[in-house]
C-alpha cells in the first residue's frame, strides 16, 4: 500500500466519522419539558457568577445530556454574550448543580437524552 493510498483511506474513514458525528447531532432527542428535582439556588448563582462579569450581568446556553439519575454530562456551550467574561465556564460548572426527575413532564424517560440549558445572570436581580 503507497502512502497516497493510505491517505485516501485515512480521509475516508474520517469523512465517515464526520458525517456520523453530523447524523448523530441530527438525530438527538431533546427533552422540552423538564422535570426538575434540583435547580441551583440563588447563593448558587452568585457563587458561580464570574467576576470579570462585573455588574453587566449575562447568559450562557449549553447543550448536555442526561443520565437515568438525572444529572447531566458531555455538557458543551453553544452560546455566550458576552463573550469576553467567562460565563461559559461558569454555566458549565453550574450545570453540575442540576438535576432532573426520571422522566420529563410527558413521562418519557430522560436517560440517554439531551437538554438545551440557558443560564441567565441578572446581578441585583438575586
């Protein structure tokens, strides 16, 4: 085998990974309406609340999915304004602090499922 055959091997078993990644996405099952269990509290909020932040306040969204105890994993952000203060971050450290019921409010199970998460911080607003 060349190495040009072998690169075209490995661009096509790439392309394969990148389309079922592409798929995979396409095919998620989001849950709309949660069930929670736990949601973080106010001090929670604050706690997390970024300090580059200052009083401007923000959101981040994040997408993650959930496990059959309801917590989430694989959680990545898909938005952030501003963008410049680290709320990103900090949603994802706050999504630790989430938890939802075994099944949404149409009682289909959560495990294995997705969420799409907005964490909005309004500074004198706690």
């Amino acid at each position: 085998m060349t190495w040009k055959t072998t690169l075209a091997y490995a661009a096509a078993i790439a392309a394969l990974g990148a389309a079922h990644s592409a798929a995979a996405e396409e095919t998620r099952d989001f849950v709309t309406r949660p069930v929670w269990a736990r949601t973080p509290s106010v001090n929670d909020m604050h706690n997390h609340y970024p300090v580059r932040a200052g009083t401007k306040g923000g959101k981040a969204v994040l997408e993650c999915q959930i496990d059959a105890a309801g917590a989430f994993s694989g959680c990545t952000v898909t938005s952030e304004a501003p963008t410049d203060v680290d709320l990103g971050a900090a949603a994802l450290k706050l999504s630790r602090l989430f938890r939802m019921k075994p099944k949404d409010a149409e009682g289909k199970p959560v495990d294995g499922r997705w969420l799409t998460l907005p964490i909005e911080w309004k500074p004198g607003r706690w």
